[in-house]
C-alpha cells in the first residue's frame, strides 16, 4: 500500500506540562509548516492530551484578565486548521483507550500503537520528542 | 554517514553527562556538530558553560526570554529559535538527534 509521503514525522511523546520539549518541538513544527514541508506528527503517552475537545485558551489570569493565552492544545488545533494539506496529526489510540482521552477533534485520526512503523518509511525524516 | 549532525537538547535528565559529549566529540571530528540547548539544557548552559570543542553551541532564544535574557546580559553565544532546527530537518545532508 502506497502510503503519502511527508517530509518529517515526528513522534511526540510525553506529558505536555512534564518539561520544555514539547513547547520546542509545537514550534519547530510551526517552522516546519512555515516553510511548506509536510509533517505528520504521532502523539504517544500524555501528548495525546493536546488534540482534546476543549478550550483553547488558557484560563485567565489575574495578571491581565482582558487578555488571554491560547492553550497548548489551542495552538496545536490552530496548526491542524491552517494547514490541513501538510499538516497530519495523528493519536495513538493505545495511549489515548489507556489514558481515557479519546475525545479528540475531528482532524485527528487515532491508529493503534502497532501501526506506528508503518509510517516511518513514508517520511524522509524520523524525529522522536519525550519518552512516553 | 550525514555531513551535518544538530544534537536538539531540552531535557538535562534525559542527557548523559558524558554519552552526548563523548558521541559529539567524535563526530565533530569528522562532520559539522550544532548543539541546540533549550530547556534545561540552555539553562545549564548558562550557569556553567562547557562547550564540546569542534562543535556550535545554539541556545533557544523562548528559553533565555524566558529567564531574563537578555536583561542578565549573559555571553551566551548563538541565539536562535526552532527555524535552525527545521532547516536542519528538511536539510537531507543533516541528521537531528533530539533528546
């Protein structure tokens, strides 16, 4: 089977609020797109947390309470709408049945962990982010 | 074998003190090495800096707004952000390591 061809896949695992990874490698993926690659990303572990159904704004804070921030997974849904043609995101459904978090929006498809390598050779770069 | 290696280092607990430096140093002495601190890692960096020789140390530019700089005035060296790590990823003459 002929499987669409990325320029990076990046394998993203890891809790979002455990350290800074995963804020480097949501930008590095904006950089991506900014200079027209394709991604597929693969979230493992708590990263699928990101792609929730819920809000995409932080709470407010006493700091500024007319401003707000967006969410991690404000700005990961934010990408996936921009740039639906290069942008694909993937949930391991594993991770997500085993962390009750399966509530994902709708570009994001879920496929079981044991499908993860079929994937690998349909990008030219294979990166992996956190450990699960 | 790439010509360019970057090493994308975020988390110091997840860096061994010596793998990264030893496995840095070698290839140095072949290839081109960037190191990319962000995180932890940057923040080490700037409290006790200790370049692997050969190599172009990077520190990400959110992590040292983030604590400050550039108002602490640090010598830090290179400052960028995730534009250099996204270079080397489409560059196929490259080849990322992310820990």
């Amino acid at each position: 089977m002929n499987r669409r061809q990325f320029d990076v896949m990046m394998v993203l695992a890891g809790a979002p609020y455990s350290d800074d990874s995963l804020g480097t490698a949501l930008r590095t993926v904006e950089q991506l797109l900014a200079r027209d690659a394709s991604v597929h990303v693969w979230a493992c572990g708590f990263a699928t947390w990101l792609t929730q159904v819920g809000e995409p704004v932080k709470p407010a804070g006493a700091l500024d309470w007319e401003f707000s921030f967006p969410s991690a997974s404000g700005v990961v849904l934010e990408m996936i709408n921009e740039y639906p043609k290069s942008l694909l995101w993937t949930a391991c459904r594993t991770c997500s049945m085993e962390r009750r978090l399966t509530n994902h929006a709708a570009p994001v498809r879920m496929r079981l962990a044991t499908q993860m390598r079929r994937y690998f050779d349909a990008a030219d770069k294979l990166i992996s982010v956190g450990v699960v | 074998m790439p010509d360019r290696w970057m090493f994308v280092l975020n988390r110091a607990e997840a860096v061994g003190p010596n793998v990264i430096r030893e496995v840095a140093s070698v290839l140095a002495t072949t290839s081109e090495v960037a190191i990319y601190l962000a995180g932890t890692c940057a923040l080490h960096h700037l409290i006790a800096p200790d370049p692997i020789p050969g190599t172009r140390v990077i520190v990400d530019r959110k992590t040292l707004r983030r604590v400050g700089w550039p108002e602490n005035q640090v010598p830090v060296g290179v400052v960028a952000d995730e534009g250099v790590i996204a270079d080397a990823l489409l560059d196929p003459k490259t080849q990322v390591i992310w820990r």
